[in-house]
C-alpha cells in the first residue's frame, strides 16, 4: 500500500490511510457459506474461522489458536468444538479452550476470541470491535430479507479494492450511463442531482423521477408497464450498509406501487480489498423464478461492473506514488463527500477512545 | 527493496536509492507504440497514459482522473480528448477538463499534469520534470535519426534493473569479450582504457584503435573489408542518453569512411527498473534490407545480453541485504564513477531546489 | 513480514523479530548438493555460492562479485576459481580476486567474504558469524554420521517458516498422535512430560518409557520384537541442532539394545523461512537396505508433517496482524519455553558485541 496515495481533499475525509471503524456490525458471510466445514475470512484484517455448531448456530472464533498460532480453519470439528490438530486443543463456541489432551486443566487464559454473530436471512453478520462493547442496538432491522411477504437474491463479490470508493460510487448516480450502459443508465440518471443531508448521524437522500418509461426487463419484474413515477431513496446508516430503497408508482394509478430494497454490505478485509455483499428484496412476483433469475441477473452484472471499476482505480493508487495528488469534487459528491466526513470522525472516535 | 543494499562507494555516488533526475527529457516510447489506442507505461514513477490525437500528434497525461483516481488509459477517444469511463469526463491533449456530464460548468482546478513531448524519429520524448520548468534547450539534436540520408533501426526492452547500472555497463567495454562473446568482444576491448573526462557537465570519452581485422558480418555492414582504423567516441549529455559514435576509416584509404550512432536511452521506470530503448544510425547501405537486418539483430542481441545482467545484478541487491558492503572500483570504471558521481550532484541540486 | 505478529509471551523469549543467531555453525547443504555446478542458497539472510574445488573441497562464497554485485552462482569454475561471466573477474577459495582481465594487478580490497565449511558425513557445516571469530570447538562431534560401525539416511526440506517454531516442535511430543497419526503417535507420546533444565547453555531433557509394545515396522527396523524399554534423550546443543538419541533396550533382555540418533538442522534462510535438514543414524541392520529404506520414509513421512503445520502457522502470522496478540503457555511447552529464553540472550549478547 503506498500510505499517502490516493488522498481526499479536505483532509478530514476518510480515505484508505483512515483506520477501519470496528464498533459496529458488518455482513461476514452469505449465511449458506458457513456450514459444518470451517471457512477461513479475515475481516476488518482480523484472521477468522467461521463453522456451524450442532444446532445450526452460526460461530465465529479468532482463526488462532491461542497456544501455538495454528489456523483452527485447518482444523476439524467435534461436537459444537473446533478442534486444532497441531496438539487436540478443543475450543468451544464461547472460545475457551474446553480440552488440552496433553493435561487435566485448562487455563483460564486458554481462549481465542469469539465473534458475536447474527444471523439476518441470507446474511451473517458480526460484531468487530471490542467485545465488551457489543451493541445490539447498533443492528439494523432489515424485515425485507425476512418477512414472508418478500423475496430476494443475494450475492457476494471479492472485491481487491477499499471499500470507501464502494460507498462513494453507491451514493452517485452519474455514473450510471458510463459504467452500466444502456440498460440501467437512463438519461434521468446522469443528471440527478439527489440532495443529500445527515441525519441522525446517517447520510440520507431522496429523489424522485416522474413519468419515467420503463423498458421490458423492468416491466417484467416490476410487473408494471405504465409510466411510473419513481422515489429512490439511499441511506447509509453504518460503514457496513448502503440501503437503497425505490418506490414505483404507475403514474396513471396511484394505488399500484410496487417497493424493492437494493442493499449493498460493503465489508472491509483490508483497507484496499472488501468482500462486497449485496442483495436485493422485492414485493412482487415473490414466487416467480422468472422475476427471481432476471433480478439475480441485473444485479449482479451491475454490480460486477462497479467491481471493476473500483478495482481499476486501486491499481492507480498503487502505480503513482505522488503523495500531494488531490482528488478534485464536482456537485454529484456531494453526498460522498459527507459520507467521508462522517466516517473520518468515527475513526478518530474510535481511536481517541482506544 | 532493500534500501542500503548495494550502495556505491564512496557515498557521493548515485545509486538505487538517489532520487531520480526529474528536470530532464527521456525517451517515453518508440514513435509507433503510440496510437489512438491509449497506452499506460509508468516513467520516472508516475503513470502516464500516451495516445495521438487526430492530428497525429503525441499526447501524454497523468494517468489517473482528477476526479476520482480511474486510469485514463482504461477509457477511450473522442476526437482530441480522451472520456474517462466512470463518470464521462473528457480530458483535452492540455490535461484540462472539457466536459463533465452531469454539470454545466467545469472548475478551474480539474485538470490532470499534460506532459510535453517531443517527437524526433523512432523516438518520442516526455518531459518528466515541472511543468513550470520545460526546457527546450535541453533537448539533444540527434539528425542521424531525422535526416534523409541517414538510416536507422531502434528497439525497446523493458528491463527489470535501474538504469544506472546500464549507464555503467555502457561505459565499460572490458565485459565485451565476457557477456557478448567472440563476435563483438574483439581483444582491443578488453584491454582499451578509454580516457573519460567531464566536459561542460557531460561525461565524455574517445579512442583510436588502428588497423583493426574486421569480420564478414561487420564489412558487409560497414561496407569495408580492409583493416580499419576506428574513433569510438562515447558521450552522456543527459541522464537519458548514452551517445555512441564509431568513424570507421579505410586503413589504407583515409577518404574511405564511415560513421555509426549506437544510441541508448535508459529511461527509469522505476528506482529499480528500466524502459531502456535504443537505435543505431548509419550513413552507408542506408537503403540496404540486409545490412538493416543485420543491424538489427546484432543490436538487439547485444543490449539484451546487458539486460540478462543487469537483472542478475537486480536479484543480488534484493537478496543480500548487508547494508555494510560496498563495490569495490577497478580503472575500466572511470567513466561510470564520473557519471555516477555527477548524476549524484544532479539529484542532490534537484532535491534541493523543490 | 508483519514484524509484531506472532510475540511470545513473555517478552524475553526469541520470536520472529529476534536477530538471527550468526555465531555459530548451521548446515548449510548435503554434502551431494554441493558439485562442480556452483549452488545458490541464502543462509541468515545472505547469499551464498557453493562449488567443490578440484580437489573436491567444498567451498561457500559470498554471491557477489565485490566489483559490480553479480551473482557468481551464475558464472563458472576455471580450476579451483569461479569467475564472474560479467567482468571475467576470478576469485579463488579464500575469497580473494585472482585475476582481473582488463587490467594487471588486483587491488588487496577486491575480494569475496569467503566462508569456513565443515564436511561431516552427509553434512556441510557453514560459519556464518563474523570471520575473524571462526570458533571450531564450537562444532558438535557427531560420530554417527561418518563413523563405519553405524550408517544413516539424511534429507532436506525447504520450509516457509521460522525455524524457532521448529525447535518448539521438536522439543514436544504431545503433538504425536495428532500431527503424525497412529503410526507414530503412541498413546505415551501424548501424555509425556519429559522434565528439561539448562545445562551448560543447552536444553536437555531425558524421559523413559518402559515395556513399550513396538510395532512391525520398527520391529523390522530396530531388529526388535519384544516390549522394550526406551528412553529418549533430547539436547539442543545450538540453535542448528535438535539432536534426539533413543537407547531401546529388550524389556526382558538387558544385554540386548540398539540406538538410534535422529537429528534435526534447523538453519534459518530468513527470519520467516528455513532450510530444514534432517538425518536418522542407527547401529543396527547397518548394510540392510530395507531398513535403510523404511527408516528414510518414515522419518521424512514425519517431518514433512511437522514442515506443513509450521507452514500454515506461518500463514496466521502474516493475516492475523494484532500486534497485542501473545502466545499461552501449557506444560509441554516447558522445553520450547527454556530455548526461546536461551536463544533470546545469545542474540542479545551477539548484538550487544556488534
């Protein structure tokens, strides 16, 4: 990593030197990846091994064992223990060591740590920071990945970028004719200029498009083919979520709305790679495979786009090592711009109280 | 790399970790690797992008927009400017900023570094320094690439070393007989000791080796079979040019002659890799396809013999990390110290000034 | 290298931050190794080359001609002189320039650090300390190796990862049943607690099993069927030597004993990475050669099982960067525990003098 490249103007913007913002819940896995074989993730740069107990429980321990340093990702389980196979060592899913073959105790200090983890549909989340600071208040309900009376697609992408230029390109809609083309770039796109505010420490913007022509993809899934009026709406309530919500409404009658959530979980595993979920909810068609494959489709192509764009702009940062380069703003950052801010103030937070 | 590893001494001497000479021209690419597809090539650290414009004229610029890092070279052309892909930003051959989609005004303050170049031959130079600091005054006339009656060949390796080894190597022909072989390694190079001085800031040198045997290969390309006597004069003007120049004279007819250039242009890309280009000019058999081919490949077989040393060298430095050890200096280095030591003053007055 | 990952607690223990140990003699190649083709192969962090002169004298020099820093591994033997193909500069065993073409005397400085070897039996010994503080009586007598009444099999592996955790290894045998299987990891293995202590600046311990029930394999090995008695003696006489002695003795027939030497060469290529040689010496069925090939492949069966563990332990050490990380002690790390502290002060006092 050259630390200085890549810097944002005004210095109190986070960018990738910012260290990452750990007191808060991040998605670390589609929740069918964690099974009874361990999976080794490191997240926010923390080595982790994630299995299910007997019950289906999903676990998370300090990918280290606390004795000799061996990956218990190369280990087996036995029971709801992860067992290490350098010397047996047994650890429970609370990461005390609950067996030392090799004598009759087991002291106290013989734990590895354990990542609280909750599971939300087809997403796993875990807490990061300070174990003694878990806050289970800071979960963002999420019914629309839950509730019967929704549907939705899930996804994940290793992305080797930083996730700050994921939030930053998620808040912009200009990019949308350039990077996705045709499809998803309608001419309402690139000159929308959402006014974003912070509220309650969240960025927040709401825009609506009215009478927009909705081509035959959309048609099929949103089960509209009328004019529709369309309320996007974003919020980012954490560093871990960039919420999208889009309300269409035939223009011609008010009464038929239909309502989708495209959330974007962007979670660090460095400060220059993420592992980017996503998924997106849906209240219509529900049952159809049609409408499920189309909208799996979609956005997944799309996403994978912005995947490579971000990806394209790391290896810049890695490239031209002229530490007093500058990015300049133009009117549609607006609403990164105070995401950054906001996020460089947690950091500091974080860091004075640490 | 290892920073200390190979030092020179004593320590008034460039090496790998002197700054580079920036306030310089260097070769930044053979005339027709620059088209209208954009082409990406890191010089002297900073990653630049090089296309025509419709003109045909040679364009470089900084490699990164200057709104949000993405590497030009990844967009494409429209007429003189190139589009950034993300958010459609259009970048004029001056580096400043045309057009940006999603707003009417353009600031001032978006624009990326436009590099000057200069187009002489085979070859097209860039200016690496401050731009408030161009110097046209330093650019070296070379007409035996340019002019009618001269004719030439010209190549490019990359080359994973730094370029002051290669300037060394060039200054030095006691290695012919050992890394080229019996074909250009004559016994006259091993034992010459050309008298290098510095003149007006250049490091220069000259010698006459008389009635030297020539081989077939060689008189078919001189177009001289006799003994001859031969004036090498070898001179370095600028950090990004080793001058040679060979004056073949007809032993037993002193009006019979030629003259040869034997160029090479060391451009770093890096602290410890190079863009090395170079070109051979002739003034006989200059419309000859034999004599051009045969230029041609004893050129290019010669330099990437320099090149497979200069990279065994480059794994040294990165292997032996003792800071202590220095190079010890026989009489054949003269030149090269002379060079290193003037290059050293070169960058430490750089350094100084910014 | 993530320098603070990895710690041991407490702090006066070596870890992977601690200076080599260069005082001493390492192994440096079998003896087969080392021909009349010139060997690379970095030892404590220095490049060497390897050749055998005419008389068939092993000989190490520094891999770096002293005038330009090529790698003589890459140039050729001339008699008992290996020349570098760059300058044709030749430089004998003692380390000192023989002959430089392009001129008629050698400068006393231009000379190679040339480094003592010891050939015994299949091993070559290499002082990697400072020359002018060679200590030959710090070289282990090891008989079993070249002595004709006993004869041993050796072998070597290139491992990625530290050698300070290989001699944690070695110094524990709870890791038996659970790295190395049934075959190997006998019931009292797990359980043993051999007692070490100190003396004379090495670690040692001695542990006794009687009327142990031997298997067909060792029974065919060490010509004995009957429950024997065996104990099993451990020593690091310097960081380069795990030597292991087991005496098995008929547990009905005290007359009737054999032993075997099993010897560990852990010699560090970098603080992260080892070259691990290895030889197991027995005074039984000395010219059988299926002994001597069953105990080649359970020997390297075993200790390509302890390489792979340390290998993957290495992988945490670079992921997992918490630099509050510390390692828990258990009671059959009591051994390890002792070497780390004896390594630790060695490297304080070497540093100290230097």
């Amino acid at each position: 990593m050259s630390t200085a490249a890549g810097s944002k103007s005004p210095v109190d913007l986070a960018d990738r030197n910012t260290p990452l913002i750990r007191n808060e819940w991040y998605v670390a896995a589609l929740a069918d990846e964690i099974t009874r074989e361990p999976l080794r993730r490191t997240i926010l740069e923390q080595d982790i091994v994630f299995y299910r107990d007997t019950q289906g429980r999903a676990i998370a321990l300090q990918n280290r064992c606390a004795h000799r340093s061996y990956p218990l990702s190369k280990g087996y389980l036995d029971g709801d223990n992860i067992v290490c196979p350098y010397h047996g060592m047994e650890f429970g899913t609370d990461g005390r060591c609950a067996r030392i073959p090799s004598q009759k105790t087991v002291p106290e200090a013989m734990c590895v740590q354990a990542y609280p983890l909750v599971e939300q549909g087809s997403f796993v989340w875990i807490w990061t920071g300070a174990p003694d600071q878990v806050d289970r208040d800071k979960l963002v309900a999420q019914p629309w990945f839950t509730e019967p009376d929704w549907a939705h697609v899930a996804g994940y992408f290793p992305m080797k970028a930083g996730y700050l230029g994921l939030h930053e390109n998620l808040l912009d809609l200009s990019h949308f004719p350039f990077v996705h083309g045709a499809a998803l770039g309608k001419p309402e796109h690139a000159e929308s200029r959402p006014k974003f505010e912070v509220v309650d420490g969240m960025v927040k913007s709401a825009v609506m498009h009215r009478d927009v022509v909705v081509g035959p993809a959309f048609a099929s899934v949103a089960k509209m083919t009328a004019p529709i009026d369309r309320l996007s709406e974003q919020i980012v309530p954490t560093p871990a979520i960039h919420l999208g919500k889009a309300i269409y409404t035939d223009s011609s009658d008010p009464q038929k709305t239909s309502v989708r959530y495209i959330v974007h979980y962007p979670t660090p595993e460095t400060r220059t790679s993420t592992h980017y979920f996503w998924g997106v909810a849906r209240d219509v068609g529900i049952d159809d495979p049609a409408v499920e494959e189309e909208t799996r489709a979609v956005a997944a192509k799309a996403f994978d786009e912005d995947r490579r764009v971000l990806e394209d702009i790391e290896t810049v940062y890695e490239a031209d090592i002229r530490p007093q380069f500058r990015e300049k703003i133009i009117a549609t950052d607006s609403g990164g711009i105070q995401l950054l801010r906001l996020f460089a103030k947690k950091a500091r937070a974080e860091h004075a109280d640490a």
